[in-house]
C-alpha cells in the first residue's frame, strides 16, 4: 500500500462524511436562519430559543435521510472491505 492509495482511501472517507452529514447540517442551517429572522423581526433576544427547533430539524432530517445515510455509509464500508486484498499487499 503507497501513499496513494492510502490519500485515495481518506479523500474517500472525507466525502463519505460530509455527504452524510450535509441533509442535517442544511436543515439546522435553514431553521438557524428562520429562527434568526424571526428574532430580529420580534425583536425577542432570547439565545436558547434557537437550540429547540435546530434540534428538531436535525432529527427531522436524520429521520428523513437516515436510509440514505446508512446506504452510504455502508456502501464505503463495502468498498474497503472488498478491496482490502489490494490494500494488504
């Protein structure tokens, strides 16, 4: 195993992990937003009424995208896992 297989394998992984992370963090980054607007528009300066709905958009979203994230998930897993003979060598 070189080094770059070894670069391939984490660029791999690295993209692996932000697909699956992106869904969540756009939906609390989208109700972030809303939240903030509302706030200013209220003019209601209270810093813990963010968390709650943040909260519930991430597991709204990880509900929603959880089949996608666990196929992919496992589909990178397969990967190294087929491949290991190349990579042993």
């Amino acid at each position: 195993m070189n080094e770059g297989e070894i670069i391939k394998i984490a660029q791999e992984a690295v993209k692996t992990i932000l697909m699956a992370s992106a869904p969540m963090l756009g939906f609390g980054l989208l109700v972030g937003l809303l939240v903030s607007i509302f706030q200013a528009t209220t003019q209601i300066q209270e810093a813990t009424l963010a968390f709650i709905p943040k909260i519930l958009a991430v597991l709204i979203s990880f509900i929603f995208f959880g089949p996608w994230i666990l196929k992919l998930v496992v589909g990178f897993t397969q990967s190294i896992f087929m491949n290991m003979d190349q990579y042993i060598q």
